[in-house]
C-alpha cells in the first residue's frame, strides 16, 4: 500500500495491467453480479434530477423499474444504495448495441449533452473499489478482480497500461489532477525501485 494526499492505495494499482476489452466481455459488469452500481450520496439526488433527461435512453424494462421503484435501491449484502436493477440483474440505466455490448444510458445522455453527469462514479472508476474506514478516516482504493474481466487483463498486459493508467480520467474526475499527478510519481518511483 502506499498512501496519496490521504487515499490508501494497492499496490496493485499500479503492478497490475488492465484494458477493458469490450469486443470481449460485452460489457457484462452492467447485468452481472447481485447488486447495482454503488452510489455515492450526492449521486442519489443526481439521479433523480437527471432522470427525466436520461430516461428516453433507456429500455422499456429499465424505464419500468425506475418508474415503479426509484433510481436507486439499498442493498444489504454491499449496505449502501445502488442503482436499480432489472429482475434481479441488468442495471436499469444499462442499454445495449446493435452488436451486444452493454452501454450506460446515462453516460449516452451526457455524450448528447442532455446533462452534465457523466455516470456513477464507481462505474467509471472500475475495476476500482473504494472502500472508507471510518477508524482511520481515510478511503482505500483497491484492484477488484473479476473472471468477466479476464480479456480487460489479458489487453493491459498486452499493451502494457498499469490500472491507475488505465483510470486516469476517472481517477482525475474523482480527485483531481495533484491526485494523479502524485500517484503517477509515486508509481514512476516503485517500478524504477524495481529495476
């Protein structure tokens, strides 16, 4: 672990390599796994604000369940709120190409300019998981490893993009330049310490 600003991050941040490779996977994240997108708290209420601009992007099905049950839903088994879900499955927001890959209908609405929200922060920080440790008052910034993500880790390796490399735009959006311009350091001074 090394510490930035006062994020605590894996190592494997920067000694991993991933790429998503969605000719590959599909976008499987969107409708794999038990519970939605986490959300932040200030994400609940963006939501809901955005909802009406987005909601033209989404399925039929995705647009019942938000209709019917919010954009948001508290999981227990992760306890915190994430998005809704499809049956148990597909985020809600999720849509799909003509080819089969999974797509966020917010991030499309925010790529039209319907609103400024882009999507979810933990979607656009994946593979990355913040976790917070209220003890130490600090969040922790680990590598999530998923078997749907095995083509995303066998391209990093492939071109060689560390994650945090990968994340730079999100890791930027969620905080800051300085941010990634210490962890890029910090990364830069481990691997030649490697040599």
């Amino acid at each position: 672990m090394i510490i930035v600003q006062d994020k605590l991050i894996s190592d494997e941040l920067i000694e991993e390599q991933f790429v998503c490779n969605l000719n590959a996977c599909k976008g499987a994240c969107c409708w794999e796994g038990d519970f939605g997108a986490p959300l932040e708290k200030d994400e609940l209420a963006i939501l809901k604000q955005i909802y009406p601009a987005v909601r033209p992007y989404l399925t039929e099905s995705g647009q019942k369940v938000i209709d019917s049950e919010g954009t948001s839903q508290y999981f227990r088994g992760m306890k915190s709120y994430g998005t809704s879900l499809v049956e148990g499955g597909a985020c809600a927001f999720m849509t799909m190409t003509a080819a089969g890959v999974s797509q966020c209908g917010i991030e499309q609405a925010w790529r039209d300019g319907k609103t400024t929200f882009r999507k979810p922060i933990s979607c656009h920080l994946y593979p990355i998981r913040v976790s917070k440790s209220k003890s130490m008052g600090t969040e922790m910034l680990n590598y999530d490893r998923w078997d749907i993500c095995t083509a995303a880790c066998s391209l990093g390796k492939k071109e060689q993009v560390p994650v945090y490399q990968f994340l730079k735009e999100a890791l930027i959006r969620a905080y800051g330049a300085d941010f990634y311009e210490e962890l890029d350091a910090a990364a830069q001074f481990m691997q030649s310490n490697k040599l």
